[in-house]
C-alpha cells in the first residue's frame, strides 16, 4: 500500500512462542509516545502474546478526523495486513484502545474488518476501551490538544488551540444539522458497530477529557445490542493514566478479560 512516509508501527513477534498466542493490538491516544505505550504492552507480553503498537499522528486527529476528512483509513487497513505480513492472521485478536484518538483508527478497524474479504476471517475475540470512547465535547477536546501541545511554542499553541476552537464551533455546531448525515460521529458509528465480541471499559469520573457518562452510555447500548459488556470505573485517576494509578488492578483487568475472551470465542 503506499503511503507518503511509512507508518510508524512497532511490531513485538516471537513465532517462538507458538502460533496458538494472542495478538494485541495498541491503539494509542493522540499525542502518545511510542515510550508510554510500550508500558501497556508489558502487561501481554510476559503472557506470550504478539504486540503491534500504533498512535495516529495528532494533527490527523484533531484537525482531520475531527471534522470529517477520513484521513485515517489508510492506517487502519494497514495494521490488518501485519496480520499477515508477520503470519498471524490465524491467531486470536485483542484490540487496546486509548481515548478518542485510538477510537477514531478503531472505526475504520472495524470497517474494514467488515467490509473486506482479506479480513473477514480474523479471528477478534475482543476489545478494551482505555478512557473512550467520548461524544462531542469541546472542552475535552480543548484540554486534549492543550495537553498534545504542552512543548510547542507558546504562540504556535494558542494559534492551534483558536483554530480548533474556532472550526469545531463552525463544524460541530453550526453545520451540523446539515452534515450529520454526510460525516457521522467515530461515537455514533461505535453505537451501531456490526461487532459482537466482548468489551471492556476502563474508565474514570475524574478524567477532565472523556465524560464518565459517555463511556457509560456507549457500554449500555452495546449490551442491549447482545454485546458482553464490563465498565469499570477506577474513580480518581486522570485521563489514560489508570494504569499509573492502579497498576495491578488494571494488569490484572486486562490479562482476564484476555484470557476469558479467548477460551471463549469459536474457533
């Protein structure tokens, strides 16, 4: 597939470990070092699982997806091919996703796992959502893209920050009796996703970006779709920071509900 530059994907196999072990894919938040969510693969790796790691670039997020412009289908269907590129698309699939950036690859995830043949018969046994996924919400949205831009220079942020602000209330606000139909929400489309297997949502009333409600709203919906769903609310720690606060509960969280989707799923 080609791409202007290639895409900044890690990838952590041991065909070692035999082809039965999981796949684990990070999606990681906007802003996202490479750095922090290798922390997250600790958690599967001492299990034997394979790790594909990947964040999409912020200015795709926020000032692409945000407003309509699918920009991130491309890397969507390229995290599938590694799937084969590496020999593991007969392995169980766990997908990791953080907050609204890892959300909006996500969608495009799942539609292509819907829509096209090479990726039909992947075997995805389920899904942790890690702070998300979120409605439409300015504030958060502000707060996120102030905390992407904490290094940059002074007046280039608040230059982004007005810019943002300024096409969301036009975007989101103004337009969008006339758009909805044309650009659904990553939110809206999650809602009615085609997928069935398990979810997890770890989650926070004390995060400031993604609303406790939002999360809850979405996990409710999905369990009357038929979907298994778990939130579990860790109360006080911040935004994607839940394993920082409580590491062995999140570890272990995750390391079962791994473990129970993939006794569980059909073969």
């Amino acid at each position: 597939m080609a791409e202007d530059e290639p895409l900044p994907i890690h990838v952590e196999s041991d065909t070692e470990r035999g082809p039965a072990q999981p796949v684990v894919v990070l999606l990681g938040w906007a802003g996202c070092q490479d750095r922090h969510l290798a922390k997250y693969s600790a958690i599967y790796s001492q299990r034997g699982c394979a790790i594909i790691r990947y964040t999409a670039p912020w200015r795709k997020v926020f000032f692409s997806e945000s407003f309509g412009i699918k920009s991130l289908q491309t890397p969507a269907q390229r995290l599938l091919e590694l799937l084969f590129d590496y020999s593991m698309e007969n392995r169980p699939v766990l997908f990791h996703v953080f907050s609204n950036g890892g959300v909006m690859l996500y969608r495009y995830v799942l539609e292509a796992l819907h829509t096209q043949r090479p990726f039909k018969n992947l075997r995805v046994v389920g899904t942790i959502f890690d702070s998300a996924p979120g409605r439409r919400n300015l504030r958060g949205a502000l707060r996120a893209l102030g905390t992407v831009l904490l290094s940059t220079n002074v007046l280039l942020k608040y230059f982004l920050l007005f810019s943002f602000a300024i096409t969301a209330v036009v975007m989101r606000i103004i337009l969008y009796p006339l758009t909805r139909f044309v650009h659904e929400s990553h939110y809206d489309a999650l809602l009615k996703a085609p997928s069935r297997w398990p979810e997890l949502y770890l989650y926070s009333r004390a995060d400031a970006i993604i609303k406790a409600s939002d999360v809850e709203r979405m996990a409710d919906a999905r369990q009357r779709l038929g979907v298994s769903t778990r939130a579990v609310d860790f109360s006080d720690s911040a935004h994607v920071s839940h394993l920082r606060a409580y590491p062995t509960s999140y570890s272990n969280l995750c390391r079962t509900f791994l473990s129970d989707c993939v006794q569980g799923a059909p073969r």
